[in-house]
C-alpha cells in the first residue's frame, strides 16, 4: 500500500526586541539566572503587564513579510496550565484573534516548487527554563526567559515529506532574519521547531491521528526525526497495528535517535482560554501597516533574482551567500569596493565559509573588513604576491586583525617578479638538478614540472609563477639547441 506523509510545523521564533513582551526587563542572552527577572515577568500577583509596543510592529512585519492578512484588531488571551517555569499559572498568548492569518512561503525541495500555507501568525510569552541537576537530584529554574516575546507560526499540514520540512524551515528562517524579526539562533533557542506528523492512504482526504515532536532544533534533528517517525508509522500501518499510533507528543532522543513519548497530547479545551483581562485589545492602523510595508527589506528570494542577474553566480552559489544576510551583505560590499564578483565569491564560499566553520563563528562575526580583503584580492590580481602567499595572509589577516600590506611585509611574502633575481634562484636550481634537465633533454615533459616546484621551494613560493615559467622554459629550450 502505498502511503503519503502529512506535516505541519509549529516554529517559535524569539522577536528581536531589547526588552520583554510585558515589562522592561532585558531579553540578552547568557545573563546570570534570574538576573532578567521583575515582579512583572515573575507573576507576582498585583502587577500588571504593559504590552511592548515593538513586539507588535514585528509580528505585523512578519506577517507582510510572510504574506499574512493582518488582523486590524486582535487580542491577548490566557492559556491555563500550571509548570513551574509558568510562574502565573498560565501563558499570555493569542488564541482567539491573532495578529496575522493565512500567509504562505514557496519552498523548493528535490527540484519540485511548493507553496505551503499558513494557518497563523501569533504573539505571546516564553516560559521560564527549568534545569535539571540529575546527580544532584535537584531542578533549578531560571526565569531569565520568562516573557520574552515570542511569535508562533503555524503551517497548514500541507508539507509532504521530510526533505519539504527542512526546506521550508530554512527559508522561514532565512525570511525572518532578513526581515530583522528574530535572530533565529537556533543553538540558543531563539528559534525552535515543533513537528506534527500523520501518515494517510495516498488519495486519502481525511487526516489519520498525528503525532507531535517536540523541541527539533536543528535542521538535522528535524530531518531525522521526522524520518524516524514516518518510519514507524508505515509500519504500524503496515502491521495493522495503527490503533497504536495515539495523539500524543514525543520527544527525539538524539543519541539513541528514536522518538520516545513524552505525554499525552491535551486540546485546546484543556487550556480554559479567555481573553485575558489586564490587556486591552491591540488596533492595528493602516498607516502602522502602510509605515511597515514601506520599510520592508529586500527578500531573499529578490536578492537571489538580483545576484543572478548583476554577478552572474551559479544558482548553488547564490543559495548558499544569499541564505544569510550577513554573508550576502558582506559579498556586496566586497564587490562595491572593486572585487570581480566571481573572485569575491570564490573567496567567500571557500576561504571566508571554511574559516567561520573551524573557528565556529556566524556570518556576521567576519573579523575582516571588506575593504581589507578587497585590498587583498587586489595585490594578488596585481602580482604582488602569489595566490599561495594570499591564503596565508588571509588566515592571518582573519586571526590577527592586521591589514595585509603589513603581514606582506612582516612575512616578507611579496611575489618575486624581477627577472634578474628570478634568474638567479631559477639558475641555482637548474645547476643543483643535473638528472632533471638531462630527463627533460630525453624527452620526459614532466621534468619541467618538478623543476618549476624546486623553483617555488627555493623561493618560498614567492616567484612569480608565470615568469619564472617562462625563464625555465627559455632555459630548457636552450639546454636542448
Ligand atoms: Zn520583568
């Protein structure tokens, strides 16, 4: 029987606002715990939560952003359930009204293009985050986290495979940085993703039970997961056994990389949610909406259509600068300060991505100056140095900090292209290669390759390589008249 996979995601994106959604509090990662905490965000009774003005410009411009219709008046409702990392007993979140409906992305996966709809767009808290010390038999809670302003975004089961998901998370993910909205560390959890999986008869309409995956955050742990649990639905279809696939969520064990429940799935009815009374309700005006959509970055998918047509990339060049801001950013400055925008991302996609990658850095922690590396590329177009020494000074500039012209000098890497010192070192080399030339008088070609080595080595792959081929050359010529 053949089966198709149903899938809806659930992502939590952190907005990027310097306080939280209902008081002043900062929202900077790494403080010390409950050092971001007032009687506000700590649910003390008798405060009362003030909405952040900017949290709701960002939910509007991720909802323009994501091609949602903006609710002109939507509401905060109270979601009841008790956890300690709830100090109020319930989270402050939208559920009647939110601020955005619908909305869709176009997603590429396997060479098919897909649209994948939205159901919504909501605003509302974090939780705070409980730390759990096993050995000690103790859990800790820190409330850092508690009211930072989150936005939700539900898809409409409309992705039909793992590969699908993943694509359609990393062009969420890349649209939201671009658009400023969150910073999307998904290694700090500021953005998560939560899965809803089903597996249906293929021409099916109804949708089977659903199994949620909690907390996937990362593109891999998606993938996997998602795998993983397609896997074992087939099966238990295939067993007859599909009493056993129950509503519940599970949680993916990276180690053992199993999916293993975690509770029983609660609905919506189980929440008690009302609108909450503290919070008046929140008019969206079309000159807000009109401001916002006039300020609007440019979108990845323009920019890639821009960085074809301008530089003329390879579209797997192009996905890979453009799918973050910073880097496609830093490309374009690159190039406005005289790089030959083939040679400016040929530097970014292999030494600039290679060095980020072992020193663990992100994009926009590029320790270089564009400016300093376009001075770079343009000594080496001039000759100055060899491309070689260009790699050197280039870890070196990324290490130190220091402007190439200097490192130059210190290392004394400047290329040798003055005939009579090429000569010098290209003679000692031919007079301590006796064998090579007689090789080379004998018809064996591939002699001049080892001497032209020798060459670079006795220079310290300072020669010029295009001169002292030609003086080699001229030298093995005469050496056959
Ligand atoms: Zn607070």
């Amino acid at each position: 029987m053949s089966f198709e996979t149903v899938i809806g995601l659930e992502i939590h994106a952190e907005l990027d606002t310097k306080s939280k959604l209902f008081c002043s509090c900062p929202t900077e990662f790494g403080a010390n715990p409950n050092e971001n905490t007032c009687p506000i965000c700590l649910g003390i009774p008798g405060t009362l939560p003030a909405l952040n003005a900017k949290a709701v410009t960002l939910v509007v411009k991720a909802g323009l952003i994501l091609n949602c219709e903006i609710n002109k008046e939507s509401h905060m409702d109270r979601k009841n359930y008790f956890y300690p990392d709830l100090p109020k007993a319930y989270q402050i979140t939208q559920y009647y009204t939110p601020v955005c409906k619908g909305g869709y992305v176009d997603i590429e996966a396997a060479g098919v293009s897909r649209r994948i709809r939205l159901n919504r767009i909501h605003m509302e808290e974090d939780a705070g985050k409980l730390i759990h010390l096993e050995a000690d038999g103790v859990s800790l809670i820190d409330y850092n986290r508690a009211g930072i302003p989150l936005i939700e975004i539900v898809t409409e089961p409309d992705l039909r495979s793992p590969e699908e998901a993943v694509a359609f998370l990393i062009a969420l993910k890349s649209m939201l940085e671009y658009g400023e909205i969150s910073d999307c560390r998904m290694e700090q959890g500021s953005l998560r993703c939560d899965a809803n999986i089903s597996l249906r008869k293929k021409g099916q309409n109804a949708l089977n039970t659903r199994v949620e995956l909690k907390n996937l955050n990362s593109f891999k742990e998606l993938k996997k997961a998602l795998e993983y649990e397609e896997k074992r639905q087939k099966k238990l279809y295939t067993l007859k056994e599909e009493d056993k696939i129950v509503q519940e969520t599970r949680r993916w064990e990276a180690v053992k990389e199993e999916t293993i429940p975690m509770r029983s799935k609660e609905d919506a009815d189980d929440y008690r949610y009302f609108p909450d009374p503290d919070l008046g309700p929140i008019i969206i005006n079309d000159t807000l909406i009109r401001e916002i959509k006039k300020n609007l970055p440019e979108m990845p998918v323009i920019r890639k259509k821009r960085f074809r047509e301008l530089y003329g990339l390879k579209n797997k060049d192009i996905d890979i600068i453009v799918g973050y801001k910073a880097l496609s950013e830093y490309y374009e400055a690159l190039v406005s300060c005289g790089a030959e925008p083939k040679v400016g991302a040929k530097w970014i996609l292999g030494s600039i991505l290679k060095l980020l990658n072992e020193k663990g850095l992100k994009a926009e922690q590029i320790p270089i100056p564009p400016e300093e590396l376009g001075k770079l590329i343009e000594i080496i177009e001039e000759g100055k140095i060899s491309i070689t020494a260009g790699q050197e000074v280039f870890s070196e500039m990324f290490r130190t900090g220091k402007d190439a012209e200097n490192i130059i000098k210190e290392k004394g890497l400047s290329q040798i292209s003055n005939r009579l010192e090429l000569e010098r070192i290209i003679n000692s080399v031919l007079s301590n290669n006796p064998q090579s030339l007689s090789d080379y008088a004998a018809g064996k070609k591939q002699a001049a390759v080892f001497l032209m080595g020798q060459i670079m080595k006795a220079s310290k792959g300072r020669a010029n390589p295009q001169l002292a081929n030609e003086i080699l050359d001229e030298r093995l010529k005469k050496g056959l008249l």
